[in-house]
C-alpha cells in the first residue's frame, strides 16, 4: 500500500508541474487573441465614414483585422440623442474592448456610459473636446478616453471666401446651437469677420428639419455668401442649404471636402479619411496596452487640403481664380 500511494503522490506532482508549465503557452502570456469594437457616429455622413473607414484601416494595417480577430459593432443612431445613449449604454454592457465615436456629442454619450469601466474610448473629429467636456486637456485626457481633433482655421475659411467673392460684406451661417463644437467655431467666425468689417448673419436650428428654414432666412437678409462649419446637424441635412443657396445664387462655402463633393464651392480642411487612420493608431497603442490617459489628444495631422468644386461655383455664377486651382489638392468638376 505504502509504495502505491507513493507512485500516486510522484504522479500528482507530475501532472501538476506539467499543466503548471503549459498555462504560459495556452494563455498568449494574459494576451488577448480576440477583441471586440464599438463604432457608432453621429449619423450617416461621408466625413463620419471616412472617419471609419479609416480607422478600421489603421487596425488591419496593424494586425487587428476584421473576421479575424476583431468583431466590429457598427451602431448608428442618425443623430437622435436617446438612440445615442442606448447605443453607448449596449457597447459598456457587452464589454466591449474599445469603443470608436465619430463626432462630438455621441463620444460624450460613450464617455459618460463607459465611466467606471475600464472599457476605453477614442474620438474622432471632436473640434473641441476640452470646452466640449469629453477631456481636462490635450495633453492630460483623463481616464480611459482620448482622441483626434478636426479644429479648423475658421480665418483661413473666410481669407478663401473672399478670395473667390471679394468684396463681402455680409456672411451667412447656420448651426446647432446645442452642439458645444459648433458654439465655439461660430464664436470664432464672429472675431475674425469683425476684424474683416464683415457683418455675421446667424441663425440656429434644432434638428434638419428646421434647416432650409434658416437658409431661407439667411437668403431674406441679402447675405453674399453662406459658411457653414463642422456642425453635425447642418452637414447630415446639407442638401437643403445647398438647393437654398443654388436657388438664390449665394456662393456656398461649407468646411469638409465630402461637403465641397455635395455641392460647396471651396474649402480648407481634412481628410477624414486620414484623420481616421489616425484614431486609428491611437486605438492601436491602447490595445496593446497604453492607457488611453496615457497618449494626448492628438489635432488632425494632415490640415489645409484646399478641396474646389468648379461645376458648384458655375451653378453660383462665380469663378473660382487660377491661382486657387494651382493649389487645389481635389478638384471636383461635377
């Protein structure tokens, strides 16, 4: 008896050191093989799906790739805050191992329904995260949230508008006055115009409904030309400005080049796409393993691309000069 319960001892000690040395090789070294990711945006828009297409390249350029071993969850909540809310609330309740927001007010949903959490968020294209509430600061985000900035030269917009249509002396805009972004660039368009002797005629909506009754307002009040900045509400119902202002004959200037490909005459501002693909390599860091408190948020890398559109400025009687078409980086003829 005594020598088999020796051999079951020496077996046991065997079995164990055996599974002992096996559970590095079985787990990756605590790794994980498999991740799970929130997308969502403010609404269908060609900026917003730049934005994500191009992060989703950065991961694949980076070995997370789709169908392998990443799981993406494209949510969509077409710009309705309670849908926003539900959808930031299923990303936390799923686990998910990062969540990807494109725009401002739904990253702040994200952020709010991630605290607590260890799940980390990534904006895209927030203009100003900090006066938005989502980050303390560039450089000190806070916990478990960083992200990309799209904070555009509002002086170098309105230099090109009167580049194209010298002489202006009354500018038009529209915005969501609820979107925190959109306050602070409408802000900034009001010192640079008064630098300009440039009157601002603004007006504000609420949802796209109220859109081509603002514009229509703004063509009442004999503006010479419209501008409309990154505001989500204007660019998901950017058709009405732009039937509005072709109508009229008022040259519109909005501030993406999807916006310009619609029907804008000019302007200078991102890639989405890139802007994308650098969210992107942010995501990537946190995935293998940088705290997103540790990594600043970063302003867009690539600003300034002069996007025209020839066949819109036609369609608004104006003549966009050589030298702008020299630089241009897009043309759209169309």
């Amino acid at each position: 008896m005594g020598r088999k319960l020796t051999l079951r001892v020496l077996v046991g000690v065997s079995l164990l050191l055996v599974l002992a040395l096996a559970v590095p090789f079985t787990s990756g070294c605590g790794k994980k093989t498999q991740y799970k990711i929130g997308l969502t945006q403010f609404a269908t828009h060609p900026a917003a799906d730049a934005g994500r297409d191009g992060f989703k390249k950065a991961l694949a350029d980076a070995g997370f790739v789709a169908g392998d071993n990443v799981d993406y969850d494209y949510q969509n909540p077409e710009g309705d805050p309670a849908t926003e809310q539900t959808i930031a609330q299923k990303f936390v309740n799923e686990k998910v191992d990062l969540i990807f927001s494109f725009g401002t007010r739904i990253s702040l949903q994200c952020i709010n329904a991630a605290e607590g959490t260890d799940i980390p968020v990534v904006f895209c294209a927030v203009t100003d995260p900090v006066s938005s509430g989502l980050v303390s600061s560039f450089n000190h985000p806070g916990e478990n949230v960083t992200g990309t900035s799209d904070m555009i030269n509002v002086e170098a917009d309105v230099n090109l508008i009167l580049e194209i249509v010298p002489g202006i002396t009354k500018l038009g805009t529209l915005y969501n006055s609820g979107e925190s972004n959109s306050v602070v660039l409408n802000n900034m368009l009001k010192v640079v115009c008064n630098t300009k002797n440039i009157t601002l005629v603004e007006r504000t909506v609420s949802t796209s409904a109220d859109i081509i009754t603002a514009a229509e307002s703004l063509a009442a009040a004999d503006v010479q030309a419209i501008w409309v900045g990154t505001d989500n509400t204007v660019v998901s119902g950017l058709e009405a400005v732009i039937g509005v202002c072709e109508n009229n004959k008022i040259p519109f200037f909005p501030s993406d080049d999807p916006s310009i490909k619609k029907g804008g005459i000019a302007c200078r501002g991102f890639d989405y796409y890139d802007v994308g693909y650098q969210t992107g390599k942010m995501a990537v860091k946190i995935l293998n393993g940088t705290p997103a408190s540790d990594l600043p948020v970063e302003l867009g890398e690539i600003a300034n691309v002069l996007t025209v559109n020839t066949a819109a400025a036609e369609r608004y009687d104006v003549t966009i000069p050589q030298d702008i078409l020299d630089e241009a980086t897009t043309i759209y003829t169309e």
